[in-house]
C-alpha cells in the first residue's frame, strides 16, 4: 500500500526584515545595541574623527589661553602678533603634488596689518568650541533639571516652571545675547563667560522634550513596581526614568551645542560677541568685510571652519537619535536579504526531503 498523502513543499517566501534585524542584536545588552546603531551611521563616525581633529588642531597650535592658564602651541605666530608681510598677505599653503607644494609661513596668508590668519582662525575656533560647549553643558543641565522636576511632580510645580519656561521663550534669544555678549565683552570677561550666560537662556525646548518624556514615563508599569517597592523619588527619577530619556536629552544636547556656535558667530559679527583684544570666528569675518574682494582668504577660513564645526555635530546628533530611537530600524541591506533568502530556501529544502 502507498502512501497517498502529497509531500509538502515549503517554498521560500520573502525574507522577513524584523527578524534579520533582531538576528543583529541577539545577546546584546542596550549599551552595545546603541554602539553598533551609531557607529553603522557612516556620516556621524567620519563626523567624530573630523571634529576631534579640529579640536586638536585648535587647542594644540596656538595653545589655551583662559582664565589666567597659558599654555604654548607649536604654531610660531601668536593671533595678535604682526610679522612683515610675505608674498604680500596671500596664502602660502600650496596643496598641488610636484615642486609646488608647500605649507609655507603663512598658509592662510595674513591680513592688511600682517596678522597671521591661521593663528587667527585657530583662536577662534577655540573660543566658539569653548562656547559650543559651555552652552550645551549649562543648557543641557537646566533643561533636565526643570523638566524633569516639572514632569514627575505635575501639579503647581508644574504650571509654575512651564510659565516660567514660557516667559523665557518669549524673550528673542539673539536679543538677550546681544545684551550679555556686551556687557561682559565691554567687561573684558571673553568667551567662557558669555558662553555660560547664553546657556542660562538657551534650555527651554529642551526642558519641554524631557518634560513630555517624563509624563509618559512616569506611567508606566516598571514605575509603578519601583514605586510599590518603597523607591524614593530620586531614586525613580535617577535610576528608571533618566535612563530612559537619555536618548532625547543626548540628541536634543547635540543640536543645541550646534545652534550655539552659530548664534555665538552672528553675534561676534554683529559686535556683540567676543570682542577685542581676543577673536573669534564671526569676529574675524566681520573685520574683514571691506576687505571682500581683494581678500576673499579672510573669509574661506573662518566660514570653513563655522560650517566644519556645526555640520559635524548636527551629524553626530543625526547618529544618536538614529541610535537611541527604539522605533529605528536599518533597512537590510541586498546581502543580508541574499542571505535571508538562501537560508529560507536550504531550510525549505531540508523541510521538503523529511
């Protein structure tokens, strides 16, 4: 007697893309998930080596110079010296491969006086880095403060802080550092100090993102175990919920250390920013704007480096976001598809000779 009954044969369908992502992260914790995430987005990784460099270049040429600390560079040209004019203030640097190249003494050139462009651009690069930062830490770290506070605890607190927000929303940002960036410019305070006064008024929208995280975090069912558990407040605000809003405040971090360089460049070159005898990157566009079409050097280095700066870190915050963003999946790419497809077909085949 045969057997009637007819074999069955799977065949192989489409391949399924949630699983080839999940394959990619078995037996990863959060952490190590998140580091492959970013390091897969090509621009922010490239954006991280680009900017570190920068940052070294800055800082080791002409050396630090704030508050009192002084430090020497191995650039030979301080920003404020003079030498005489060589190859009459045009740029020595010579990138073209044979007998031409060449660095030179002035690679940038220098200016009418004979002020050296690189070492120029150099401090100011530091002095937008160092307001960059500051604005991200101080901002950032109010953002979070009042956020957090006014999310978790609801109530009068709340509409108090989200009035007290809203106030400071609608005061014109590059109003409020015109205002700071002269009086502490005509005060000879420099760039650490208007970078910690512009960062008390540049963390409203991030308080808003943390606060609307907070809401929706405060809901959930692991907050309501640990508060069962006898947790403290700080210790649920600490240790459950912070951890998982730190995706938004790193993200939200990033784009506003970017947005703070450019609004510290337009307000050297409005006057109202770092002022002389120091410079900054807007500082030196803004001197040099009568000097447009005989020197258009003057305006390469400084507006490269701007741009430089700030592409880099809105990069490295497209790469966080896409990292710490649960809901973002990497599309497979044709190999892994491929490979999907071929798995399916030699387990379809196995299947079909049982």
């Amino acid at each position: 007697m045969t057997d009637s009954t007819p074999s069955l044969h799977v065949q192989p369908g489409p391949p399924d893309e949630t699983s080839i992502e999940q394959r990619e992260t078995v037996g990863l914790s959060q952490g190590q998930i998140v580091r492959k995430r970013f390091f897969h987005h090509k621009g922010a990784v490239v954006s991280i080596f680009v900017l570190a460099f920068v940052i070294v270049l800055a800082f080791s040429s002409v050396g630090l110079h704030v508050w009192g600390l002084n430090t020497a560079g191995w650039w030979p040209w301080h920003w404020n010296a003079t030498p005489p004019l060589v190859n009459r203030g045009f740029p020595t640097l010579n990138l073209i491969p044979g007998p031409g190249f060449g660095i030179g003494p002035h690679p940038f050139g220098q200016d009418e006086i004979g002020k050296d462009i690189f070492a120029l651009v150099m401090r100011g690069t530091q002095q937008s880095i160092m307001i960059m930062v500051l604005v991200g830490l101080v901002g950032t770290g109010m953002g979070v403060l009042i956020g957090s506070l006014a999310g978790f605890y609801r109530g009068i607190g709340d509409a108090l802080l989200m009035r007290f927000t809203d106030v400071i929303i609608t005061i014109p940002f590059i109003v409020v550092g015109a205002v700071i960036g002269r009086s502490v410019g005509a005060a000879g305070l420099g760039a650490a100090i208007l970078g910690l006064a512009l960062g008390l008024f540049a963390w409203t929208g991030l308080a808003r993102l943390v606060r609307g995280e907070f809401l929706s975090l405060r809901e959930r069912e692991f907050i309501d175990a640990a508060r069962v558990s006898g947790a403290s407040d700080a210790r649920i605000i600490f240790k459950h919920i912070l951890p998982n809003a730190v995706g938004v405040i790193i993200v939200s971090a990033t784009l506003l250390m970017a947005g703070a360089i450019l609004a510290e460049t337009a307000l050297s070159f409005l006057g109202y920013g770092v002022r002389n005898p120091d410079t900054s990157l807007g500082l030196i566009v803004a001197q040099n704007v009568a000097a447009f079409a005989t020197r258009p050097w003057l305006f390469w280095w400084p507006g490269v480096f701007i741009i430089v700066i700030a592409l880099t870190v809105n990069f490295i915050g497209d790469g966080l976001r896409d990292a710490f963003d649960p809901r973002q999946k990497k599309m497979p790419s044709a190999k892994a598809l491929l490979k999907a497809d071929a798995r399916r077909a030699r387990a379809a085949r196995a299947s079909s000779k049982v």
